[in-house]
C-alpha cells in the first residue's frame, strides 16, 4: 500500500527542518500552506527523530500569548512546541552561539508541573498540578530563511524553539498577573514589559494548552511549560549577558559564546 500522500509530505518536511537544525543553515518556507493537523504532525517527527538519538522531552512551550509577539510575527493564534533535555541551557551556563542561524532571545515565565495529567483533566487541574514557578529565557530561531513563516510553518518548525533556561524554582505565588519583566544584555535593557501581556496573566496560557490536542503536548511529572514571550523577542547579542528579571521570581541568565 501507498503512504498517505499527507503522511509522504509531512516525513519530507521533518527531514528537511532536522537538517537545518542540524546544519545550521535556514531553509525555504513549504510551498503551501500546511493544515494545522499536517504541521503538528511534522513537529511530532522532529521530536520522534531527536528520542530516536537519545534525547528526553523536558516540557512544553507555547508561543504567540502575547499580543508583542502576535503582532511581531503577525500571527494572532497560540500554539505550542516541545522542549527537548538537550536544549536547555543551565541558569548562567553559556550558549553556543555558533551553532544557530539566526537567534532571538524572550524573557518568559515557566511552570514546574508536579504530576502527570491525562487528557480529559479541566485547565483548573492543570493550573492546581504546577508545583514551582521560575523566571525563564528561551532562545528561538526559526529554522525558515529571513525568519518569515506562516502558522503551519512555524507549528511544523516546533514553534521555533532553539534553547532555554529557567532561573531557581519559585514557591507558587498567590498571583503572577502584574509583574515586570525586564531584560537585558550586560547592563543595558533591551525590552521591558509585565507578565500582564501574557494573555492577561500567565496562568492563561496553561489554561489554553488544554485547547491543543497533539498527543506529545500532554503535560507529565517534572515537565516544565514556558507560557510564552512577555515582550517582543530581540535578537541575541554576538556575545554577553543575557538576563531576564521578573519582579518577586529573580531572575536567570546565560553568556553568549560562540566557539570555533
Ligand atoms: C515562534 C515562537 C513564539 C513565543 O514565546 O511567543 C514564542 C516565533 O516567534 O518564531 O516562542
Ligand atoms: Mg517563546
């Protein structure tokens, strides 16, 4: 029996955007617009490909929870991606700048889920489940020429995730909805904002991963969930601090390198 023609067109796709990764090389948008089914499919390969290598799932991410970010990108719909072991960076660890294309940095709030969570749980469970919460940063490059994309591409491209870190562990706060979130290279800020952009409060974009249905997007023990970009992201310095602070949460950081 044939492969499904859809099932043929997603498998080219995950090997095309693994490569890129891989290579560090950007590569042409699809020629179509891929259904958001086919684009969640081709993010499940890239993840399928990467367990293949040795590699764990350490969380989820979501992006576009912001309207900075909507309108930077120009696309006004949430989605989520998957955040692999491998690709954190530890709090104040260095990044290889040299292996990405083109990097952008968001300064971020994650969660710390404490217990697996099945399907069928309310967003309300979801929210009681987070044991910890923490100031993050996630480094994102889209693995697209010139960093253009339109919804399924970005869906299939795992939301452009490339790196993150997430600063020490928080007691769950009794609110997280007007704190201001800074971040800056060495000593200069380079965006400000509060964690009011993030959908109203940051909770809501844990309340809203509920509304994605692909299967390797259901949350488990110890997983950790970035709730999206607070500002605009801002292209990633050559070399230097980068540092996220979030009032009341502290902060957390990583040093630009890139080595030969
Ligand atoms: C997609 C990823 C968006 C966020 O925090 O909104 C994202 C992109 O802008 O390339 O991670
Ligand atoms: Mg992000």
């Amino acid at each position: 029996m044939e492969a499904h023609p859809d099932a043929e067109a997603a498998g080219r796709l995950t090997a095309l955007l693994h490569g890129a990764a891989e290579r560090a090389e950007a590569v042409r948008q699809p020629d179509h617009e891929l259904s958001e089914d086919l684009a969640y499919a081709v993010q499940r390969g890239l993840l399928d490909s990467s367990l293949a290598a040795g590699d764990t799932q350490a969380g989820v991410k979501l992006g576009f929870t912001s309207r900075a970010k909507m309108e930077q990108m120009g696309i006004d719909s949430v989605i989520a991606g998957f955040l692999l072991a491998s690709s954190r960076v530890p709090d104040g660890g260095e990044l290889d700048r040299g292996r990405l294309i083109h990097p952008r940095v968001e300064p971020e709030i994650a969660f710390r889920i404490g217990r697996d969570i099945g399907r069928d749980e309310s967003p309300d469970a979801v929210v009681a489940a987070v044991d910890a919460v923490a100031p993050a940063l996630e480094v994102i490059d889209s693995r697209y020429r010139d960093f253009r994309f339109r919804l399924g591409d970005v869906i299939a491209d795992n939301t452009s995730a490339a790196r993150w870190v997430v600063g020490p562990w928080q007691e769950v706060p009794p609110e997280l909805d007007a704190r201001a979130v800074s971040l800056s290279f060495d000593d200069d800020e380079v965006a400000a904002g509060s964690t009011a952009a993030i959908l109203g409060d940051p909770w809501e974009a844990l309340r809203q991963l509920r509304g994605l249905t692909a299967d390797h997007l259901a949350l488990r023990a110890g997983y950790v969930v970035l709730a999206g970009a607070a500002t605009e992201a801002v292209a990633l310095p050559a070399s230097g601090r980068v540092r996220v602070r979030v009032a009341g949460l502290g902060e957390a950081s990583l040093v630009v390198g890139c080595r030969p």
